[in-house]
C-alpha cells in the first residue's frame, strides 16, 4: 500500500495537489494560467472570474486549461494556494524583523499591529475574493490555516514579553488583541463579511488607536 497522504489527508484539493509539469513549455503555460487567474481576482470578484477569460489573458487555449483543471473552481483554488503560501512567508519574514529589534512592550505592540495592518492592506484586493468564498468547505481549509499561522506568530512575538504585562492570563491577553486588531483591520478594508463597512475612519489613527489600547489591555492599566 502506498504510504503517500491522500488529498483527504492533507486537506489538499486535487488539482493542487496534482504532481507538476515536468516539461518546460507546460510548466511555462502554467504559470501563465496561474498569474491571469490572480490579476482577474485582484480587479474583481469570483463571479467575473470566467475560463474564456483566463484563456484571453494568459494566452492559454480554453482546451488546454482544461486539459489541466476541471474548472475556474480547481483554478481559484490553486491560486489561493500559492497565495496564502506566499503570505505566510511574508509575515514570518515581518515577525522575525521585528523580533530582531528587541523592542520594549509599549513600542512593540504598535509595530507589530502596523506589521499586520499593511500586510492585510498591501493583500487587500487577493483576500477579498477568497474570502467571500469561505463558505466553500475548501476554500475554508486554506483560509483557516493562514489565519491560524498569522495569529499565532503575532502571539508567539508579544509573549516572548510577557514579563512587561500585567494582565492576570498572559495567553488570553495576546489573543484578544489579536482578535480585536484583525478584525478592526478587516472591518476597515472591507474584508469577509464587512465590506459595506470599508474605509470608515482614518486608517493611521485606527493602527495608532489600537496600538495604545492593546498596550493598556497587556499592561493591564485601569483595571
């Protein structure tokens, strides 16, 4: 018997989880395929998203995309694959940067949620359509998983100075701030299920707002 994971066991859809091309010209269409399929999400919607359409950008035949995947569905998601994967790189380069400057608690805090707020800003246009496509059990594995990394890499950083707080359950303070920012920060750019609410406020204060409240809440002030 094989010992290789099934797709069921990875969580992994089959069309990414499908071997590569192994021959130049495939592997170059592709990559084509993959490019087009994210500049039509990032200038849209899933809905806009359409094979004819994959087909004129990429210069890929409708045959040949669908020689490779059954659908645009097989197709979004591979894109959100490569795209999650490239995020969470990106913020594990962001986390260790910061850790890197040893910053004491009241202007680490501020940083790392500025870290996060452009980070979800400079993605914005990409996590628009893979959100709104969470009620796809598969596009919800994806989006889980990276939501899960960022969380606990942003926790991971405040906890190493846990010595500086003051609040009674350390682990439980991180992760509310954690909550509170994301979901102010998503609120704010429209993300999920709040995109009737983008853009109300001023972005600046709002990062600068929930630095100082998420220092007090660590350092337990007020209470």
């Amino acid at each position: 018997r094989s010992t290789r994971p099934t797709d069921k066991e990875t969580h992994m859809p089959t069309a990414i989880a499908s071997n590569p091309p192994k021959q130049g010209r495939s592997r170059v269409a592709l990559e084509k395929l993959l490019k087009a399929t994210r500049e039509i999400l990032s200038e849209g919607t899933f809905e806009q998203l359409t094979i004819s359409g994959i087909s004129k950008r990429s210069g890929v035949s409708v045959g040949s995309i669908y020689a490779r995947f059954e659908g645009k569905d097989e197709l979004f998601l591979a894109v959100m694959a490569d795209v999650l994967a490239e995020l969470d790189a990106e913020w594990a380069d962001l986390m260790n940067s910061l850790r890197s400057r040893q910053l004491p608690l009241i202007e680490k805090v501020p940083s790392i949620i500025s870290a996060l707020a452009e980070h979800l800003k400079s993605h914005a246009s990409i996590l628009k359509p893979f959100m709104a496509r969470g009620s796809d059990p598969r596009v919800a594995v994806f989006g889980k998983a990276t939501h899960l990394k960022t969380a606990q890499k942003f926790k991971e950083l405040l906890l190493e100075s846990q010595a500086e707080f003051k609040h009674p359950d350390p682990d439980h303070a991180v992760s509310a701030c954690f909550s509170f920012a994301y979901a102010s920060l998503a609120r704010f750019l429209g993300l999920g299920s709040a995109a009737d609410a983008a853009g109300e406020g001023d972005w600046e204060q709002l990062k600068r707002d929930l630095g100082v409240m998420c220092v007090g809440f660590l350092k337990n002030e007020g209470a």
